[in-house]
C-alpha cells in the first residue's frame, strides 16, 4: 500500500511556516502523499439554532487547490484532495484548477471528490443542494473531457460549453478521479464513474457491503471492479499496525494516516505521533 497523512488543518496555525513545516516532515519520515478535504465556509451556530455539523464558522480550512500549489514548489508528496465538494463549485473551474495543480507537482495529483452535506455552505455559493448526487454525476465526465480534448462541446442538465476549453492541458489526461460516499446511490456511482474511493468504514460487513454495492455499479457501467483503487483512514494511535494490516487484506491499495481529534498540539506533536507511525509501519528511509 501508498500510506500517506491526512493534513490536520483545523488544528494547526494557518500559516504558511506550519505548512512548510508538517509537510517537510512527514515526507522526511517516508510518506508518499498528503490528503486535504475541503469546506469554504462554515456556519454560525448562533444564525442557525441547534446547528450540529462537525465544523463550524470558526473552525479552520485551507483551500486546498490554493494550498496546493503552494505545496508543489516544496515537496515531491502527492497531493490529495480527499474530498472536494464537488457539486457547489463551478465545474469548468474546477477542471482549471486541477489541471494547474497537476502540472505544477509533474503528475502528482489526485482529485477526490463529493457532495457534502452542509446545506449553508451550498446555498452560501448558489447552487442547489437537492440535485447535488446528479451534478457530481454530470460533472465528472465533463471533467474528464476537459482533461483530455483542446475544444469540448457539452449541453447538460448543469453545464453547458460550447466550442470551449482549457490550456494548457493537465500532465495526467484525465486525472483520476476518486469519489467519496456513504448512501446506495453513492456506492453505486463511484462503481459507474470513480478510479478510486475513500471509504467511511472500517474494514469488516458494512465495507463488504459498499463494496459488493459499488461492484454493481461497476457492471452496469461494464466496468472491472477490480479495477476501482481504495483508500483507508486510519488513527495513529497504538492500533496502527493491527488497522493498517486490516486494510491491507481487504486489498486497500493507499492508506492515508490522521492524526487529528487524538490531542496533539501543534506541529511537533503532530510530527512525534506520525514519526511512531512511520516506525511501526516501517516508513522510514
């Protein structure tokens, strides 16, 4: 397996020394990618009574194609949004963006992608979080023609290009594309269209569950199954090994570690429970 970190950007400073700094030392300890998920704006608990989410207005989020292109001048990581939401930005846009960040790390990228689940942060940026499902569904293959074709004529339900494209095309034509999902419908729609998934299961019934959903979708689309990579999450706590053997036998082709919601404090703390990881996973150069 490709074991990487999942950036703990709501519990480090939001400056780019920190960045440099987690980022120049979880490569030193041999980890091969850098995972960073996405929200651009957070609600306010006090404008919204009985709010519940994880995050909020004050928890904080880089952006991560921004972060990104910082990052590819100092590291040689790939680079991972895990996920981007998708449905709420511009999809022509989003194709730029990801095509820049693919040519500034030489290939080094991966584009995770899905729906969320903050209607705040959807109506905040204008679109319609009720046909979130099949405007992800659009857009990826829209996605991937901008990839990979100098001019793209496209009449969707959502988007629509005529005699248009980007330039300069990315490194990778198309970039992969990975699909996160927790419904039916989602299991079913990373089988149709994904190259990989972030799976929010531990290995064991429900991931066989999703797994056996996903495969259907892959045969209605007359696709491999075998051919959808996956990717693990696991803590960096004392389990490490025993988790990351798991996702090993479940065929989990990248495994990524997170470090955030365990009580480490700042950069260094961070680093010191990744530094065990890496030992006991046996990362170090």
């Amino acid at each position: 397996m490709q074991i990487g970190v999942v950036y703990p950007q709501t519990e480090l400073a939001p400056d780019p020394a920190t960045i440099r700094a987690y980022v120049g030392g979880v490569e030193n300890l041999g980890f091969r990618h850098l995972l960073a998920y996405d929200h651009v704006l957070g609600a306010d608990p006090v404008a919204y009574p009985g709010w519940d989410g994880p995050y909020d207005v004050d928890t904080t989020f880089h952006e991560p194609f921004v972060m990104f292109g910082f990052l590819a001048a100092v590291t040689n990581l790939e680079l991972v949004t895990g996920i981007i939401i998708a449905p709420q930005r511009q999809t022509a846009l989003i194709a730029k963006q990801a095509a820049e960040v693919d040519i500034l790390t030489n290939g080094r990228f991966r584009l995770g992608v899905g729906i969320g689940w903050n209607q705040v942060e959807y109506a905040s940026l204008g679109q319609d979080f009720r046909t979130r499902g099949r405007r992800q569904e659009e857009q990826i293959g829209l996605l991937r023609r901008l990839w990979t074709e100098r001019t793209v004529d496209h009449d969707g339900e959502f988007d629509h290009i005529s005699g248009a494209g980007i330039a300069p095309l990315p490194v990778q034509r198309p970039i992969p594309i990975w699909m996160g999902g927790a419904s039916k419908a989602a299991f079913r729609r990373i089988g149709r269209l994904a190259d990989g998934w972030f799976p929010m299961t531990a290995p064991g019934e429900r991931l066989d569950q999703a797994r056996a959903l996903i495969s259907d979708g892959a045969a209605d689309a007359g696709r491999d199954p075998g051919s959808i990579s996956m990717e693990g999450r696991i803590g960096a706590g004392k389990e490490v090994a025993r988790h990351a053997e798991k996702w090993q036998e479940a065929g989990a082709s990248h495994l990524t570690v997170d470090t955030m919601r365990a009580g480490y404090e700042g950069v260094n703390g961070h680093l010191k429970a990744l530094e065990q990881a890496a030992k006991t996973l046996d990362l170090l150069l």
